[in-house]
C-alpha cells in the first residue's frame, strides 16, 4: 500500500484495499484505492472535492470585492 498526499487539496490517495475500521475495530467499509479528505471540507472521510468549492467561492468573492485594477498607459508622456 502507499499513499501520496497532494500538497495543494492535502487529500491523500491509498493505492489497495482499504478498511474503515470503527472505535469498536469493526469495518464498516472496504474501498479500492480510495481518495481521503485531507482538507475538512468534504461531506465524509472520502474527499468529495469539497475545496474545489471553496477555492472557487474565494475567487468569485475576491473578483467581487476587489477588481481588477485599471492601469493608465503612460508609456507616450502623459
């Protein structure tokens, strides 16, 4: 098995089969090569690409709350 972490989701990806193990050591769920939420904001334990939303609100709300700036071509001597 290995895992490798996506530094910019911070979502891990398991290679095999993996059990969910409960408090109590029962699995509860096998998965194949599953995708781990690294971040906290998926739904459950399995990412759902739940900062892909955020990412993409941040950036409306920043569009929205800063535009872009407009510059003045001063290259000719204005």
């Amino acid at each position: 098995m290995d895992i490798y972490v996506n530094p910019k989701s911070g979502s891990m990806r398991v290679t095999g089969v993996v059990n969910i193990v409960d408090a109590d050591g029962n699995i509860i769920e096998t998965i194949n090569n599953p995708k781990l939420c690294g971040c906290g904001l998926s739904e459950t334990y399995i990412c759902d690409g739940g900062h892909k939303k955020k990412v993409v609100d941040a950036q409306r709300q920043t569009k929205e709350t800063h535009p872009p700036a407009r510059f003045r071509d001063i290259s000719n001597g204005e």
